[in-house]
C-alpha cells in the first residue's frame, strides 16, 4: 500500500487486516525509499495513492509492472472545503 498521508495510510491498512483474506504486507509513504523492498513482496494487489510526492502513484506502478504484475487499486483522497 502506497499513501502519502500517514493517518490514511493507517486506516486503511486496518481495514484491509480486518478482511480475513487480506493481508497487508507493507504500508509505505514514499515509493522512492521502498522500490528495492517492493520487489521482494509477493503481493497481489497493491494499493496506490495516485498523487504523491516525488513518484506519484501512475509512475510507480509504471515501475513497479517493469519486474512485477501486480493487480493495481488506484485511490486519491480528497479534502472537505
């Protein structure tokens, strides 16, 4: 799973841990600090925040499909004016 907002990032992997078939392997902020870990998970799916900071969420599964074929879920929250 792959979200900037560290509150986020935290809700959500409780959810997901709440569903018996998932499993969350890793929770990262920034995709720069994880791709050499990334490629040693066997993960399914990933979970990706389409606008982070630096590599946004296109661009690292762009990198990611290079040595892995992940399913890819997509997500982008937005703030309440």
């Amino acid at each position: 799973m792959f979200e900037d907002n560290k509150n986020l990032r935290e809700h959500i992997c409780s959810l997901l841990n709440l569903a018996a078939e998932c499993e969350v392997l890793g929770a990262f902020g920034d995709f720069m600090l994880v791709e050499s870990p990334v490629r040693d998970l066997n993960s399914g799916v990933i979970s990706m925040d389409i606008a982070m900071p630096g590599v946004n969420g296109i661009e690292a599964a762009l990198k990611i499909r290079s040595f892995n074929k992940y399913y890819y879920y997509f997500q982008k929250a937005i703030a309440p004016k």
